[in-house]
C-alpha cells in the first residue's frame, strides 16, 4: 500500500488547533495589518531568522509562501491567537518536515507585549503533540541562538534537550554568535508546568 500525498498527510492534522487559552491557525491576507508590525519588531526579529526591517510586501510574500510549503507538505506555519480576545500573539510551526526520516524542525515567536505568559510553551507543546500524535512523527530540532536564553527555557519546558553548540555560527551585526541546537524524541515530550 503506498503512503498518502505529502500534502494530504499535512491535512490530517484538524485546524485551527486549540488549547486551553490560544488558536492556532494558518495566516491569511487580513492578518497583515496586525502581523506586520507585530514581526517589524526588532525584538522579535533578532533572535528569529524574521526580516528586518519587514515590510507589508514581506508579509504578503509570508502568506503565500505559507500556503505553497503547506501544499508540498514540507512546512504547517501557524499564528497563535489569545482566545478570550481573538487577538494576535505570536507565530509557530512544523518546519522542513522530513517525512522519510520522520523529523521535523519547530520554530516559534510571540510578541515582546505577551513574553513571560507561558504563550511560547503552551504553542509549541499543541503543535508538537500534533506532529507526533497525528502525524507519527519521529523527532524535532530547534536551534536557539545563545544569547536568548528565554527561548531555551520554552524547548526545556516541553522536554527538548541541548544536543550541541555551534560556534560563532551566525551573524549578529558585527558580532559572531554561538547557536544551541535541541532536539526532541517523540516520547520525551511533556505539557509545560
């Protein structure tokens, strides 16, 4: 019996994926008047691989190619919403899923407005269960850069483990930074506290 499409694999997971307190749902053209600001944010786009500055055309670029990974089934990049009031507080994601070695890498932002809420664990916890639940998917990578030690705490609380670091690794303004990479075993992840 041969495997389903990629794309259709991708579609098993029901969305938007709720949690006790967000939605988490793919980004669509109206998003753009709050995502664009919110991402524009220098603190969110310095330790994310985000755009700086971001545009309106970088954020309708974003949704389309959103949509196009998602239709190959190499990528699920979702927003996260504040249920109570619907509004927009961060992005998260299942990113350059391999379905042959049944891994994936997740990565996550939430807006500086919402940091030290638990929004990041809460998001990256829903979307991981998705992946290994739903998706019988194997293991995640994420990679950190050194110097925000808060993103390092959000992958420890759903159960990531450091696994390495890579020296001077990327650039920051004139400053070379070490990169910390993480990974997660499907059976190792946890809800966070």
């Amino acid at each position: 019996m041969r495997a389903p499409p990629v794309q259709s694999r991708l579609n098993r997971i029901v969305l938007p994926v709720r949690t006790r307190r967000l939605l988490l749902r793919p980004p669509r053209r109206a998003d753009l008047r709050v995502l664009v600001p919110l991402v524009g944010d220098w603190r969110v786009a310095r330790p994310t691989t985000i755009p700086h500055p971001y545009s309106k055309k970088d954020g309708e670029e974003f949704v389309r190619s959103v949509h196009r990974k998602r239709r190959k089934g190499t990528d699920l990049t979702l927003l996260i919403f504040e249920r109570a009031e619907g509004r927009l507080v961060g992005g998260t994601g299942l990113h350059r899923i391999d379905w042959a070695d049944r891994r994936f890498e997740l990565g996550y932002w939430v807006a500086p407005s919402e940091w030290g809420k638990g929004i990041a664990a809460e998001a990256a916890y829903a979307v991981c269960r998705a992946a290994f639940e739903t998706l019988r998917l194997h293991r995640a990578c994420a990679t950190v850069y050194a110097f925000n030690p808060r993103s390092a705490r959000v992958l420890r609380k759903i159960g990531f483990r450091l696994e390495g670091r890579d020296r001077e690794h990327h650039r920051d303004g004139r400053k070379w930074v070490d990169v910390l990479r993480f990974g997660l075993l499907a059976g190792e992840l946890r809800p966070p506290p």
